[in-house]
C-alpha cells in the first residue's frame, strides 16, 4: 500500500527519536512497543483537517510515560525528525499532535501510476491470502415475495464478499433460505383449502404470500387451524409425500423468482442453501451438546444453559421434540466449520437478532471449552454477527403476515423509472436508455442502504431514496460518466494518440482505457500544485485504505463516504476558475500540464468505478 511507504518513513524516524531523546526514560519504562517503530505505525491516523497535513500521530499517552507534556514531546520528536537526512516527508507539531505531510510530487507520480497502471486491481491487497471467509446475507423465506425488508442484508452482504475478494481471500458468499418451520404446515393447510384450481401450475410468489395472509386472517377466528397446520408440518417431516411435493413446488417457485430479481440487481452467490439442508443434522449435534454434559431438562423441552444472566438458555427441542431455527444454526455453525475451517464466519443479519447469535457463539465456545479443542483448533471465535438497524415505513415496520409488504422489484421499477424521465429531459437521445435508467435507479436504491453505518436504523422515505441531488449513487454515477467524458474529449484532441491504446466499448464508442504509456513519459506531477488537484490525489491514495477499513469493521459505508468525497473533490476541480474567471479546463494546448491533468482524471475514474463495483453499483459510462 502507497501510503505505508510514507508511514514507515515516519515510524522509523520517530521511534528512532523517540529512543535517542528519551533513552533514560525508554530504560527505565522498560516498554519497548510503544517506542517501536511498529507501535507508531499501527497508530498513525488522518488528521480531521486535512490541510494540517496527510498523517498524524498523537503523542498524548507519552505524556504520563515520560514525565513531560505532550506538546512539548510532539516539538521534540519533530525537530529531531527533521532535522535528519529524508526527502519523503517533513513534519510540524500542534498541541499533543505530530502532523505529517509527503512529498506531494512523489505521492502524485507513484499513486497515479499506480492506479493507471493496475485499474481494476488497484486497492487489491494480498492481506487475505490463503484466508478463508464466509458470508451469508439475504435469506429470504421462501412462500414470500421479496420485501424491501431484505435490501439491507442482501447489498451489505453482496458487497462484503466483494470487498474480501479485493483483498485476497477466499470468499464464499451463502444465500441461507428460510425453507423450513411451522409456517409450511400453514402454507399447506392454505394450499389445500383455498389455492385456485385455476392457477395450478402457473402461481407465482405473491399468490403464496396471499394464502400466507388469509391462513392468518381466518385463524383469528379459527384456533383449529393453527392444530391443523402444525399437523401439517408433522406430516412434511415424517415425509408425507403429498407434503413434501408441496413444500417442493413453494421451494421451486420461490427460487425462481428471488433469482430473477437477483439478477435484474446484480446480486451473486457461491452457494444456495436452506434450513432443510440441516434436517440430518440436528441429531448430531444435539448428540456432541449430551456428550459434553452440557444439556439438561426444562419442563420437558432440552436446553443447554449458558449460565449468563443476560442470555437465556439455548432451547435445542421443545417438548414435543420439535428443534428450532437456533438448533438448525448451531448444525449449520459445526457444518461450515468442518466443511470449509473458515478463518471468518460472517452472518449478515439485522440487529435484533443480536441474543440469538450471543446464544449461538456462547453455547459453541461452551461445547469447545468441553471437549479441550486447542487454542489455534477453536472455530466458535471466528463467528460473526455484522449486525445492521432496521428498515422502517414511516416509522413503521412491515408484518408480512398481514400482508404489509414493499415489494423490492416496485420500488426498482420506480426508480427506474424516475431515472429515465431525468435522462430524457438531459439526454433524451442517449443510447440503451432503459438500460441505464435502471442501473442510476438501483444505484439510487444501493447507495441509500450504504451511506450510513449499517448499526443505524433507516426509515425508508421515497423522496430521499430517489433522489438524484446531493450525496447520492446517482451523483456518483454522474461523476464518473463525467470523468469518461473528460477522457473521450482528449482522445479527440489527439494529443497524445501515438500512445493510447482505443478499444470499443459496450456503447459503441471510442473510450480511452489504457494510459500506461502516458505516464511513462516524465510528466512533471509537481504542476499540480492548485489545492484541488492536491486533494485528489491524496484520496486516490487513500482509496486502498478505505478498502481495508471497510474489510476491517465490516463497513462498506467507508468506501461510498470516500467515493463521495472524492467525486466532490473532482467536480470542484473541474468547475475550477482561473485568476480571470474562466474555467480552468482540464484539457488544453498546455500539453506539460494537460498531462498530468488527463492521467489524474484517469485515475479519478478508476477509483469511483471500482469503489462503485464493491458497493453492488454499476459506473455508466453516459448518462
């Protein structure tokens, strides 16, 4: 990574300071970490002002350590810093902080030529290698049409297992159905009494979902329904085969139609399971729980008590011998764990389940605490619960039961369709116009979801998901149709023709997509000297960073801040003005300084299309 160059540069510099001035100290303390050049590095952080320079480093925890005030520490250790033999940063102290700045040209020339150079790639990072990850996210219940409810699991999750294929690990990305339970028995007993004749054959999810509504509509009035239905579900797990056709063709049907709408989103999986898939698996884990001795008996029901006041005891069978959904996540848990000895488990769940997983991993690490496994053997630690608020309707939540359901594919369609009479007022001869109005309308839709911390609830408002003003996908996207704009103008320019390589692209026009010979040609970086093209180039640098961080707290929310701040940077530079108030343009007779230029935009727009790609968002190339 660019910036660790910089870093390191500092952390060596530092500790050596550190060490020289306060060697008595240092001694005396006896605690080489937080003198090492390792101990700095991992705690270098960005200034919140970014003109005060590219890195900090605060030296507040010194102060009790050396007996001295930590500003008095921070003008030590920089004066000290510059005054030794280095030319790529220089440094300066304000209050208990030490503010670092880089060679701007050197940043420049080594970013941009690592971005140009690697597209795609740049940001990746081998930090993953030979590590394994598993995500699952989405899960809808099948017999139930896809809800707006599931948006946040499905992109959060679709875009984690991007983000973790960008940094080398494995990544298996799991859509865990909802397959199984009592609701069947109910949707056979619905099935039996009122499907219409009519539709054999040819029902779709949302004639399940209102046979769904009415079994629950008429066992308000009818208690006997509720016994029948559990009846029902008996008979799907002894086997019965007229059940079990049925729970088939629910299965089958709702597949179809949640692959459809993945599809239409750009959604992927490395693997489909469901609940069902765990049926022959709960004895053997209830059987490992008895082994353990760590079941006992609770009015008939089998529990495993996990001796916390604030966790109830993890029900494995109810008294009728029914297991439950946490004894099917245990099986699924020890499943993965020996299938694939992942290195994280990654459940992409919303917050309220939170006591469900605490149960889960407590009664794991309890059952491997029992069976001595080692340390460096243990799985129940590499479990974890990305947690996210929930979505809300005017403050309101959906009950599926009642039928209170967004359909996710409505909402896709209106924003579609809102997309499109923007375009046609803009650019009402534009090229694949459905096909563009819906990607500007699912990034509409993707980059609501995204540009909050997931912990937070969202209240789903169409005016603001729809909105195309603003911090918004389709800002993002208008940026970067910007940006392949700037580039087309410059190829018909030939300024540089001999050196570009023209391939066609899906719009049937000429786009520039390799600079590499341009900026092996000594291009002079340190023409960029205007504040904006200086902040650009610090947050391309950046991006790399962003990437881990989102990695780091499961927060793809990092990467769409960054991208925003950088589209916003860019558009600054691109309505800059000059001393005579005419904008200063990127492309220009001035070749030494339109080079530079062209290669940051370029690089500009590496950036915000790959930053899209991980957050789920196609990056048109017109709009």
């Amino acid at each position: 990574m660019l910036n660790n160059k910089f870093k390191e540069e500092f952390a060596n510099k530092a500790a050596g300071a550190f060490q020289t001035l306060f060697s008595d100290k240092y001694i005396e303390i006896g605690d080489k970490q937080v003198f090492s050049a390792q101990f700095i590095l991992d705690n270098i952080e960005k200034p919140k002002d970014p003109t005060k320079g590219r890195f900090a480093f605060p030296v507040f925890r010194y102060g009790k350590l050396l007996g001295d005030n930590p500003p008095s520490i921070a003008s030590k250790i920089t004066e000290a810093i510059n005054s030794s033999d280095n030319n790529l940063i220089t440094v300066s102290s304000i209050a208990g902080f030490i503010n670092i700045q880089t060679e701007f040209a050197i940043e420049a020339s080594e970013t941009i030529k690592n971005a140009v150079e690697n597209e795609t790639k740049y940001g990746s990072s081998d930090v993953g290698n030979g590590k394994k990850v598993l995500v699952e996210y989405s899960s809808p219940n099948i017999a139930k049409p896809f809800g707006v409810n599931h948006i946040r699991t499905t992109i959060l999750g679709n875009s984690l297992r991007r983000i973790f294929l960008k940094l080398g690990y494995e990544t298996i990305g799991i859509n865990y159905l909802g397959d199984w339970g009592t609701q069947f028995g109910k949707m056979i007993v619905a099935y039996k009494k009122w499907a219409d004749p009519s539709l054999v054959g040819k029902e779709t999810v949302t004639d399940l979902l209102a046979l769904y509504v009415r079994f629950h509509d008429e066992a308000e009035e009818n208690k006997e329904l509720e016994n029948q239905a559990r009846e029902e579900f008996k008979k799907l797990e002894s086997g019965d085969a007229e059940n079990r056709a049925l729970w088939e063709k629910f299965r089958e049907i709702s597949i179809n139609e949640f692959n459809r709408v993945y599809d239409i989103m750009g959604i992927e999986f490395d693997w489909v399971t469901g609940e069902a898939f765990l049926n022959d698996k709960m004895t053997h884990t209830i059987k490992a729980f008895e082994k353990a001795n760590l079941v006992s008996e609770s009015e008939g029901a089998t529990i495993v008590n996990l001796h916390d006041e604030q966790l109830p005891p993890v029900l494995l069978k109810k008294a009728d011998g029914a297991t439950l959904y946490l004894t099917r996540d245990l099986s699924g848990y020890l499943y993965r764990a020996n299938e694939f000895n992942f290195d994280e488990m990654l459940y992409v769940v919303a917050v309220n389940q939170s006591v469900h997983f605490q149960q889960m991993f407590k009664a794991l690490a309890m059952l491997e605490d029992a069976q001595a496994v080692p340390e460096e053997k243990r799985m129940s630690s590499k479990g974890k619960h990305v947690e996210f608020g929930m979505i809300k309707f005017g403050d309101k939540m959906m009950k599926t039961r009642k039928g209170h359901i967004i359909l996710l594919e409505d909402v896709i369609n209106e924003a579609a369709k809102l997309a499109k009479e923007k375009i046609e007022e803009k650019t009402p001869d534009l090229k694949n116009i459905d096909d563009i109005a819906l990607q500007i309308g699912l990034g509409a839709i993707f980059y609501s979801q995204m540009s909050v911390r997931r912990q937070k609830d969202v209240n789903f408002k169409w005016e603001e998901v729809l909105s195309f003003e603003g911090e918004t996908g389709p800002y993002l996207q208008y940026t970067h149709a910007r940006l392949i704009s700037v580039l087309r103008k410059f190829e018909i320019k030939k300024l540089f023709t001999r050196a570009l390589v023209i391939q066609r692209n899906p719009y049937g026009e000429n786009s520039i997509l390799n600079f590499s010979s341009i900026i092996d040609e000594g291009i002079d970086y340190s023409l960029l000297n205007f504040p904006e093209e200086k902040r650009i180039v610090e947050l391309v640098a950046d991006f790399p960073q962003a990437v881990a961080d989102a990695a780091r707290m499961y927060e793809p929310n990092m990467i769409a801040n960054h991208l925003i701040e950088l589209a916003g940077a860019f558009n600054k530079f691109y309505q800059r003005k000059d001393a005579n108030g005419k904008t200063d343009k990127i492309i220009s007779d001035n070749y030494e300084l339109c080079r530079p230029r062209i290669v940051l935009v370029k690089a500009v727009q590496i950036v915000i299309k790959e930053g899209l790609y991980l957050l789920g968002i196609k990056a048109p190339e017109a709009m």
